[in-house]
C-alpha cells in the first residue's frame, strides 16, 4: 500500500509534539542566555549560578519519576496539557522572582534557607516549577509516538520531534538576548512562557487516541496497529504497573543508565555554554547569538539523521534493538571530537563551537535511538513509566554535572586558570557516550521483548 494510500494524520501528530519539544527547551534556556545580565546585576558566583541551574535538574528528575506514571494514568491528551501549563506558568514567574524571593527568606528564614541571596532563592522556586512541568514533555512525547506509530517508524518520528530540542535552542539564542535588550529580563520570560497556552489550543483540536481519531483514514489505522500483536501488548488502562516490578528488569536500567551518564552532557551544553563563550572569548548578549545559534543548527543534523541511521541495519535484517545498538556504538564514537575544543579554542572561538556542535549533534542521534529501546522492548502501557524512571535517572545525572561545573569553574577562576575548568568538563562529554554504551550492551546484550508485564 503507498504511502499516499495510507494517509499522512500520523504526521500532523508528530508536528504537535516537535511544538512542543520547541516550546519546552525554548523556555528552559532563557535563564542561561540571561546568565552574563544576572550575575551582573545580583552579584551571582558560578556555584549560585549553579545551585539555580541544578533546582531545575533536581526537580525535572524526581518528577520525571511520577510524570510517566501520571501520564499513563491521565493519558497522553491530557497528560501533556497539564504539563505544558504548568511548566509555561513556570517559565513566566520567572519575572516575579526577586518578590518571590524576598516572600521565601521571609518564610523560610528560620529553617536556613538564608544562605542563600534573595535573587538565586526566588529562581530556585521558578526553575522548580518549570522543571516539575516539563518532566512531562518526553514522556507523553514518547508515549503519543508509540500511539501513532508502527515500530519501524518510531525512531524516526521520534528524531523529528526531539529535533525540537534543537529548533528551541536555535531560536532561544536569536530572540532572547535582543528581547532583553530592548525591553528587560522580566519580559523576556514573561512573552517566551506564554507561547505555551498558544499550543494548547492545536493540541485540544487535533489529538485524540489513534482508535477514536475521526480524522484517520481505516488504512492509516490499520497501518499504526499493524505490529500490535508482535508486542505483545495488554491494553488495560486500569491495570497498574508497579516501579519496583519495573525495577526487575535489566532493561530498565539498561535505559537509566544510558539516560544517567550522557543527559548531563546535554544540559552542560544547553546551560553552560553561554557561561563559556563569556569566560573563554568575553562575549555576551547579542555577541553570542550567531555561534550559539550556528552550534544548535548543527544538532538537526543529528536528531533527524540519528532516527534514520538504525533503519540501514534493520533492513539486513537486525531485530529493532539489535540495529538501534549498532547504530548507537557508531554515534558514541563522535563526541570524542570535543576532546579537541580546549586545545584548538585558542586559533578561534569558531573551531570549539564548531566541534562542540559535532558533539551535541551527536548526543542528539544517541538520544533519539535511546528513547526508542524502550518502545521496542517495553509493552505500550508501560512506556510512559519507563521513560519517568530514566528520565530521573538522566536528570539527576545533569544536578551531579552542573554542581561539578560551578564548583571547577569558580575554583579554576580563582586561581586565574578557568579554562582548566572547561578542559576537565569537556573531557568528560567526550567520553560518556562510548562508556553508556558498553554498560548498557552488556545488561542487555541481545534483543528481548518483555512480556510478562
């Protein structure tokens, strides 16, 4: 059957959730854009920098935890409208945090929260609820996708919206920094926030389960269940699937792992880099936007050719899993080109943004295929739940990687040598990718399909 004959509704699903992904790392980098203002103006040390960044980390992993199991339980539909109004309203009183803050010393005061400054409390509690919100992102994102797609196609739908990631981070750079040029820090995240309830409106329109979506052609939804005896699914929404049962399996962990050890390298990239380009090279504000937005264009590359590359190997005939490892090894080799962004930074800034952008590029590959070992090995209802459980895994990661980076940086600058701060954390990008691998492939060496769930 042709494509055409088939229908394309699948598509238009697929675009809702690369909106999404847009929206949801479009609203998280706003704080790290604004970084070289902020600490300007509130006087903040790398480590205050830092201990905001990982508030988000922190509560984006514990709630990671609970956001695939709430979406299980609510559903994709309304799972992820909850979500993005919440992590939208997060993103907004982010302009409110000085009041905020001055409230939390009030109440909290007693309780030694004191030590920390009015400003860098009042963005810890807005960086909380953004990260309590957008924990839901991926998860339903993932589960929509196992909804509306056959597996064959899974990884490369999956590519598509998680190139949102990067389309955010394009955008983010071009547009935050002239906007608080021109008009403030407060309504910067105030306008980013609200772009969230826009989306609100086409997902309430357009989504619905693939077997009440009038809008379907029979072929199209033959064509999404056409594997579903082969997964050996159990679709009781009531049933319920227990964490530590989930916990038994190698497969989880497998994806925990791989989640735990190379997020963090994502969010020191997504966070920090502004950081960087001020540290190393003395740009800030509209200085950054061009190298930053060239470095995130080049992850689309990633994302989207990342979903692709597993499918050369499992049409000869490798089981999903198998090929998506294949492709993965081949993708963790990539990174090792950050190792070089130190050494070669001192010719141009341009060599380590360009080398960088290979890495992030790369993770961006790694990423798509790491998400989808789930939907090949995990039945559909418990998708959402496995996801949570890396998800938190991977979050918790990138808390422990964005403190060892403030702390570095500050102790690097004070001994007037921070660039060894940045040698050291590269070195570590570089690599986490090949040792994710090798943990994961042998907790689960060969292809296994779950079943007894």
């Amino acid at each position: 059957m042709s494509k055409q004959a088939i229908g394309k509704y699948r598509w238009t699903i697929c675009s809702l959730l690369f909106f999404a992904t847009t929206v949801n790392y479009l609203d998280r980098q706003v704080l790290s854009l604004l970084k070289p203002t902020l600490e300007d103006q509130f006087g903040w040390t790398n480590t205050d920098y830092a201990n905001i960044a990982s508030v988000f980390q922190f509560t984006y992993a514990i709630s990671m935890l609970f956001a695939g199991r709430i979406v299980d339980r609510l559903g994709t539909k309304w799972g992820y409208g909850w979500a993005i109004i919440i992590w939208s309203v997060g993103a907004m009183i982010h302009a409110l945090a000085i009041p905020i803050g001055e409230s939390l010393v009030t109440l909290l005061g007693w309780a030694g929260m004191g030590v920390f400054s009015v400003s860098v409390l009042g963005f810890m509690f807005s960086r909380a609820v953004l990260g309590f919100g957008e924990s839901g992102n991926f998860p339903a994102a993932i589960k929509a996708t196992a909804e509306y797609f056959p597996k064959k196609e899974r990884a490369f739908a999956t590519g598509i919206f998680n190139s949102g990631a990067n389309v955010g981070a394009i955008l983010a750079p071009l547009s935050v920094p002239w906007m608080a040029n021109k008009w403030g820090w407060e309504f910067t995240f105030i306008v980013v926030g609200a772009i969230g309830f826009l989306w609100l409106i086409f997902w309430f329109l357009y989504y619905e389960k693939p077997e009440k979506q009038k809008r379907l052609s029979a072929a199209e939804l033959e064509h999404i269940l056409s594997d579903k005896e082969d997964e050996a699914v159990s679709e009781a929404p009531a049933e319920k699937v227990r964490w530590i049962r989930l916990l038994a399996y190698n497969q989880t962990w497998s994806f925990a792992v791989g989640k735990f050890l190379t997020d963090g390298v994502w969010w020191f990239f997504l966070f920090w880099l502004p950081a960087y380009l001020k540290d190393q090279y003395g740009m800030s504000g509209t200085e950054i936007m061009l190298p930053l937005a060239v470095l995130y264009s080049m992850t689309m590359i990633g994302s989207v050719g990342g979903g692709w590359f597993p499918v050369y190997f499992i049409r000869k005939g490798f089981a999903p899993y198998d090929g998506r490892m294949r492709a993965m090894l081949l993708i963790a080799v990539i990174p090792l080109v950050v190792l070089a962004a130190q050494p070669l930074g001192g010719i141009t800034y341009w060599l380590p943004v360009l080398l960088i952008g290979i890495g992030a590029s790369a993770h961006q590959a790694w990423s798509a295929n790491l998400f989808t070992t789930v939907s090949d090995m995990f039945p559909k209802k418990a998708v959402a739940s496995i996801v949570g459980i890396g998800g938190m895994a991977g979050g918790i990661g990138g808390v422990l990687i964005t403190k060892a980076g403030g702390a570095l940086f500050d102790h690097y600058k004070a001994l007037g040598h921070i660039e060894s701060g940045y040698t050291i954390m590269f070195a570590f990008c570089a690599v986490a990718y090949l040792l994710a691998w090798l943990i994961m492939k042998s907790l689960v060496p060969r292809y296994k399909i779950i079943t007894d769930l």
